[in-house]
C-alpha cells in the first residue's frame, strides 16, 4: 500500500513539473483508450467488427477488401473522406445479387477458381430470382442469405452454409418458418421430414456426401421445384439405372405424358423411402382396382419379389455356417455376391414392370441360394458323421481309464493286505 501511494505522488509531482500544453496531452491520454491504427484497411479503423472478416473466409484469401463490394475509399480514416465517390453502406438485396455478380460472372476471374459464371442468370430464373427481380419481394433470399455476409468460407469447408451437411439447415432458415411460408402457401416441416427419409439417414447419419440434400433435387442458383413430369428425371439423376427401366416402362410413357407424377406416384418426395416389399400390391391397388389385371401383376411382382428377398437371407445363412464349420468360404462368398448382384437387378426390372425379368432374375438367385444350402447341408452331414465315428474313440478311451483305475485299486488292496499280513 504504501508503495502504492508513493508512485501515486511521484506521477502528481512530474505532471505538475510538465508545461501545460504537455499536461493536456498526458490527461488526455489517461482519459481515451489509444486506438491501433490498422494501416492495411482504413476501414477498420471504424468497423472493428469486421476486422476477423478481413483475414478469415475465401474472399479475402483472394485479395477481395472492403472496397471492393462497398466502394468508398479505405486509405483515409475519417468521414465523410472514406465515404467518399461510388459508396455502398448497406446494399439492397437485389445491390448484392449484382455486386456478387459483377466478378461471378466474370469468366476471367472465374476461370482461375474452375467456377461457373451463370449463377446471376440462372438466379433470375429460380423462384427466388422471380420473387426478388420480378416482384419486388424482400422476403427472396439473395446471395449473402445463404452464403453468408462478410466472412463466406468455400462449399468444401465444413464451416460454410452449403457444406452438404449444412444445406438442408440453410434452406429451413426460411422454409421451416410458419410465419414466413404462410405467405406463399408452402409447408414447413420439409427438413424433419427429409431427415427421416433414406437420404436424410444416408447424408446425416452415415456421413455419406453423395446422398441429395436440397439443391440436387430443386438445383442452388436456379432452385425451383420440379414439375410432375420431370421428376423421374430429377430422381434419375443419381438412380440411373432404376430411371432407365422406369422410362423404358409403361410408367415411364404416363409420366411423360403427365398423368403420372414420375417416381413420386409410388415415393415421397422429402420423406422418401423404399417401398416396403411386402407392400408392393399394396401400392399398386392405390391407382389400380382389385378386380383388374394390372392389380394381380401387383401381387405377382411382390410374390417374385419377397421370394428373392428370403432366398438371398437363405443365401447369407448358408455362407455363414460355412464359414462356422471351417471350411474355406472364398468361393461360396463369391457365388453369395453373384446372387446378390442378381437381386439388385430385381429392382430394376421391377421399376419397368417387366415381371417375365424380376422372374427369370429371381430362379437365378434362388439357383445359387440353393447351392449355398446344398453345401451348408453337407458340411452339416459331414460334421455329424465325424461325431458319431468320434464316438467309438470316447468309448473306448473312457474304458480305457476305468479300467486303469481299477486295476490301480486292487494292486492298492493287495499292498495293504501285505502289510497287514
């Protein structure tokens, strides 16, 4: 304390032998914090805030500063001098889309980062562009409302909103909004629904990135939901195989004709997933009537079907006791793969209703299954009859010992009865 109060003096006492135009100085700088000048971007100076934008995030990796979306001048420090000339504060939301525009548009600068240059355009098109361009409605998201504003980190970066992962948040920041979508009539529980579907389960759970989030389905700069007959197409995007079978199939000729909903007429759309088995007829009976052929080629294609399915499980149990039993299970593994990639074919041919197919696909699997089976049956048979000839073996080495231990016992008795003697 004392020491304290010492120095307390010592600073009075120089203070008071200063001029006073050295005093005023000194008593200012006691009563302001000194504010670092950042000689690099004048900007700052003023707009702290966005001093981490400033050295974090791809733009300003590639040299893009403050000057260079707002304008203004960023090597002086006051106002209105750093404001001066072609100035932006806060743009409109229709500003942004062409600021971003101005140099994502530009193949020259593009080129170089192997980006397109037609996100403005196709953003126009999109529902979001008609929203914002055509009727003038601020609620349309623009480019910063899913990229982010000043720090925008690539999609590759798990940080960024349209990391595949972050996607389907990005796109409920507005669409699972109740207040917001009542607007335009759109419904709001898309992103529970997605995250319960297979490709939700296959993008969040399994980590898998080829899974669809929004855009694969609605596209990103030009998202628009698509039409009925240019689903199947959508869908077959990422199911080609499925997509070609559908197409060459009657269902294919309706959808296109546009009385049928493409893939969605037997799926979901958010909350996708396989039909079960089990339930083909079932699905079938939604368009078609019980007492009509199409039904029981319905009920004909899930017999074929849930045949296969039991067969390839027949297959998978049989290549398992094999390989409990010891034997080498290399070539019963590969004619477990060749079963199954019979089976996947199924789904193909049935997505064209071609059940002459899925019949013939499925006795190819059942074919192998019951190989399988055969030696699963064999290597049983075998290893019972290895037991029954073990049995001799037991019996006699069992005797074998007892009668050791009997004649163990009487040479016992007759030592003690020596001694006795």
């Amino acid at each position: 304390m004392r020491r304290v109060v010492i120095r307390m003096l010592l600073g009075v006492a120089v203070l008071g032998a200063l001029p006073a135009a050295a005093r005023a100085m000194t008593a200012s700088a006691f009563q302001s914090p000194i504010v670092v000048q950042d000689t690099a971007n004048g900007c700052l100076a003023c707009h702290a805030a966005q001093r981490e934008a400033a050295t974090v995030g791809v733009h300003s990796q590639h040299g893009v500063t403050c000057v260079s979306c707002h304008g203004g001048n960023a090597d002086v420090r006051t106002l209105p001098d750093g404001h001066q000339g072609n100035f932006i504060g806060s743009p409109s939301k229709v500003q942004t889309a062409q600021l971003c525009g101005s140099c994502h548009s530009n193949p020259n600068r593009m080129r170089q980062y192997g980006l397109p240059t037609g996100q403005l355009e196709e953003f126009r098109t999109s529902r979001h562009g008609q929203l914002l361009f055509g009727e003038h409605d601020t609620n349309a998201p623009t480019c910063t409302d899913c990229h982010g504003t000043h720090i925008i980190y690539p999609p590759y970066d798990a940080r960024s909103r349209v990391y595949p992962t972050n996607i389907p948040g990005t796109c409920a920041h507005c669409h699972s909004d109740e207040k917001l979508m009542a607007k335009y009539h759109l419904r709001t529980d898309q992103l529970d629904q997605f995250r319960a579907s297979a490709h939700g389960v296959a993008l969040f759970q399994k980590q898998n990135f080829a899974a669809p989030t929004c855009i694969s389905c609605h596209g990103a700069h030009s998202a628009l939901p698509p039409t009925g007959t240019q689903v199947a197409s959508v869908c077959g995007q990422c199911h080609a195989l499925v997509g070609q079978s559908f197409a060459q199939g009657p269902h294919g000729a309706a959808s296109k004709a546009g009385k049928l909903r493409g893939c969605l007429a037997c799926h979901t759309n958010h909350s996708t997933a396989g039909v079960p088995i089990e339930k083909i007829g079932e699905t079938c009976d939604k368009c078609h009537a019980s007492d009509t052929r199409l039904h029981q080629m319905g009920i004909d294609l899930q017999r074929s079907v849930v045949q296969a399915s039991e067969d390839m499980a027949s297959a998978k149990r049989a290549v398992e006791v094999l390989s409990l039993a010891g034997q080498r299970v290399g070539y019963y593994q590969f004619r477990y793969q060749e079963a199954l990639t019979y089976y996947l074919q199924i789904a193909q041919a049935q997505h064209g209703l071609d059940l002459a197919k899925v019949d013939d696909l499925g006795r190819r699997v059942r074919s192998v299954s019951v190989d399988l089976n055969n030696a699963a049956n064999t290597s049983r048979e075998q290893r019972w009859e290895h037991k029954l000839l073990l049995l001799p073996l037991w019996f006699l080495s069992l005797s074998a010992v007892v009668l050791a231990w009997l004649a163990l016992r009487a040479l016992r008795r007759r030592d003690a009865e020596h001694r006795d003697g």
